[in-house]
C-alpha cells in the first residue's frame, strides 16, 4: 500500500512541480510584490503596504476598464452561450451540408488571434471596408467604427462573439450527441413540438455543458487583450480598454510592476470568486446523468 501510494506521487511529481512552478509560485509572488514598490535602477523595492490598491482605488483609467469589462461581459457572455447553443442545435439535426456548417462555424475558433482582429479591422475601416460598403450601399453615413468613443467597445465585442460561439458551440454540440435518441422519438409519440422538447428536456439535460461554458465564458470575457493590440489599443480616449489591456499598460509600457501586481491580484480574486459561485452555488441546479 505505501509503495503504491510513493509510486502514485512520483508520478504526479512532475505536474506538481510545473503547477507550482507556473501557476502557484507566481501567483504568490504577485501577491507579495503588490505590497512592495516598484523597484527603479539601484533603488530596491520597499514595502508600502496597501499603498498600491489605495492608487488603484482612486485610478479613473482602472474604473474605467472595470466599466467597460462588465460592459464587455455582460454582451459576449449571454450572446456568444445562446448563439453556440442555437448553432449546435441546428447542425446537430439531419441538414444538406451539416459538414460544411460545422466547418464554417467552428473556423473563427482555429484562426489566431491577431489574425481575426486583422480581418475584422479590415472590416472596420473607414470609407474601404467591408461594413462601410454595406452601409453605403444603403446610403448610410461613413462612420469609423473603431475611432469613434459611441462605438469602439462594440466593434471589439463584436469581434468576440463571433469568435467564441464557434468554440462553445462544439461543447454543446458534442453533448447533443450523447443524448438518447429514445428521448425525441418518445416526445415525437406524445406530441410535443420543438420548443417543449428543448425546454423541458435537451436543456435541462445541457446545464453541466452549460455550466462549464459559463465558466470559460466569464474567465474569457476578463483575459480579452489579444484584439485590442490590432483594433483600438484601448482608444480611442480609453473609451474600449479593458482590464487585462489596462495591466499589459500599467506594468510593460509605464513598467509599474508593483501596481500591475495590485491590479492582477484584484481580477484573480474577482474571477476565483466568479467560479466558486458558479461551482458551489449554481451546479446545485445542475441535474447530472
């Protein structure tokens, strides 16, 4: 039993020491530096207590961000889960080119990054792209779409939709699959249309699917930096910054580690309180198989 038991944790040794290493190990190194300053030339750090979240308290950029990422959430969240689950419930059923659809919906997922944002920036360009040909066809003012204050976030959550429907959409789909097709014949024998079948059957049987979802969804919606680099760089006049942009800024481009250390351990606790919730509180509605 104890040589099983050394045998186990050998085995496990080498995946605990890469966690600590890039996960916990530097998750309380943050937390210790974000009491410190940050140190400049021969000038060491020194400790200053709660100096940098008192900065950050009183930050109008950092607010400005938390705006704009509940914002931001509050959008992609709901939309990119129920536009996955409408996609998955449609290329789940026996259609002329269920494959390609599939295909088609699932590409954003593939695509990098930067490259979509290119794509959509594209798009987005003024007088020349693809949406100011649609609106002038209509005749439709001009209007740049990433430079104005009124629409910036909305292009960039936008683009952000579109990107994770595709990749939650496979989850639902692959659970629609594990269904039992007894389940639609015995509804179809009683008479239940479409909607009644879903709502009181395929939904409540997708929530563990959905709950997991939900979770990479609100740590999505709170990591977003990726497009901001191609399409706004926070502009314009920080009107579509958001968090992760605005602790990319604070500790590489003004190189203020200490306060990057305090915004960091903020939206770490933010987002461990988010699963936990989500965890202990909502999978109590889950009805697993």
């Amino acid at each position: 039993m104890r040589r099983a038991s050394v045998h186990a944790w050998l085995m496990l040794l080498p995946a605990l020491v890469l966690l600590v290493a890039f996960t916990h190990g530097p998750a309380v190194s943050t937390l210790v530096d974000s009491f410190f300053s940050t140190p400049k030339g021969s000038r060491a750090a020194v400790w200053v207590g709660a100096e940098n979240y008192q900065v950050m308290v009183g930050d109008p950029v950092f607010w400005k961000a938390v705006h704009n990422n509940l914002v931001f959430a509050a959008a992609t969240i709901p939309l990119s889960i129920g536009l996955a689950l409408v996609m998955a419930l449609w290329v789940n059923e026996r259609i002329a080119g269920r494959a390609f659809l599939r295909m088609a919906y699932f590409t954003p997922t593939v695509l990098p990054m930067i490259a979509v944002a290119n794509i959509w920036l594209f798009f987005y360009t003024p007088q020349y792209g693809l949406l100011e040909q649609i609106t002038g066809a209509l005749g439709l003012p001009s209007h740049n779409w990433l430079g104005s204050p009124s629409t910036a976030l909305g292009a960039v959550t936008l683009v952000a939709i579109w990107k994770e429907a595709g990749f939650f959409m496979i989850f639902y789909l692959a659970a629609l699959q594990t269904l039992n097709p007894s389940l639609r014949e015995a509804a179809a024998i009683e008479g239940a249309s479409r909607w009644y079948f879903f709502r009181r059957i395929q939904w409540p049987l997708l929530m563990p699917t959905t709950l997991f979802v939900l979770v990479n969804a609100f740590i999505n919606a709170f990591r977003m930096v990726d497009h901001l680099f191609v399409l706004t760089r926070g502009g314009p006049d920080n009107a579509s910054i958001l968090l992760l942009y605005h602790l990319y800024e604070v500790g590489f481009s003004f190189w203020d580690t200490a306060y990057a250390s305090a915004i960091t351990v903020v939206l770490v606790a933010v987002l461990a309180g988010i699963a936990l919730f989500q965890f202990f509180v909502l999978d109590r509605k889950v009805h697993y198989r």
